[in-house]
C-alpha cells in the first residue's frame, strides 16, 4: 500500500509544472498556444526563399533552459502557396543538422483537420529543436522549443519535457 502511494505521490508531484502551463489566445492571429511562463511579443519579418519581408508575429518564452516560441507569418499575399511556404520553412530547418524525428501533427479531426509537420532536429550549434510547423487561413505557424545549454553544461541535447499545445479554431473562436 506505501508502495502504491509513493508512486502515486511521485506521478503527482513529478507531472506538477504542466499545471503551471497557461494557454495564450492571439484572436488577430487565428492561434491559441501554451507556454510554461508569460511570453514576450514582437513584431518582425519573415525571410524565405520564395519571398523577402514577410510580416509575422513571433511570440517567446524560455523556462528551464528551453526556449518556446511560435512564429506566425503573415501569408495572406500567397494564398495559394501555403504548402509550398510550409515545406521550404521545414526544409530550412532540416539543414540546420542531423533530423532525428519526423512525425503529422494533426490538431483536430474528421473536416476540421489541420496537418502539419513536426520536425526534431540536433543542430550544428550543438542544440536540439522540436519544432512544429502549420499552414492555416492564411498564415504559416512555427512553434519551436529549443533546448538550451545549462551553465557550464556542454551537453544540450536533453529532450525538452512538455511539448506546447497549438490551436486554430474552425469558427475564430477561442470560447471553450
């Protein structure tokens, strides 16, 4: 019985900092995402090779030596070039080093679907990325985490332990 309950007690307790998760919705954007902490906004451009100065929002967060952050990239120019947009991005990140996961992400189901690709990838530079990328109603998401090297710590490749939960409501709406 002491037994069931330590093992009861370490789930609780070792699953504690998902509690501490808070889902931000950005109405402008079309996205609902979660970080670990408050995230910081910024406006900026999106370069890619299929074109230059894209505007895009790119919201950050770093806890526990990861950084979290979604980039929303403004497509609406391109409406018919989503996929293409998706994939150069994903490729883009392929480059950075050796891919150790590839996964199609699916939030939501049936009609409602939205596809992405998730990528993992140990970079050059001696971290890894999980990164998520999805084309919706006009606009290109990227949600990263990245893991960063503690002090003194030369091994960053520890996995990061809770990946962010991204939502594109069918109706525009973020009400529950």
């Amino acid at each position: 019985m002491r037994l069931i309950a330590a093992v009861a007690l370490a789930l609780f307790f070792g699953s504690m900092p998902a509690f501490a998760w808070t889902e931000y919705a950005y109405l402008d954007q079309g996205v609902a995402i979660q970080f670990p902490v408050q995230p910081h906004a910024a406006k900026s451009n999106y370069d890619s090779t299929l074109a230059k100065n894209l505007p895009a929002m790119v919201w950050s967060a770093e806890d526990d030596h990861v950084r979290y952050r979604l980039t929303a990239i403004d497509l609406s120019k391109y409406p018919d070039k989503g996929a293409n947009f998706l994939n150069e991005a994903a490729y883009a990140l392929m480059r950075e080093g050796d891919v150790l996961f590839t996964d199609f992400p699916r939030v939501y189901q049936d009609v409602k679907a939205i596809f992405g690709v998730t990528l993992v990838v140990d970079r050059m530079d001696g971290t890894r990325a999980r990164s998520s990328l999805y084309y919706n109603k006009g606009k290109l998401y990227i949600a990263e985490a990245t893991v960063l090297p503690a002090r003194g710590d030369k091994d960053m490749t520890t996995p990061s332990r809770f990946d962010q939960t991204i939502r594109f409501p069918p109706d525009g709406r973020f009400d529950k």
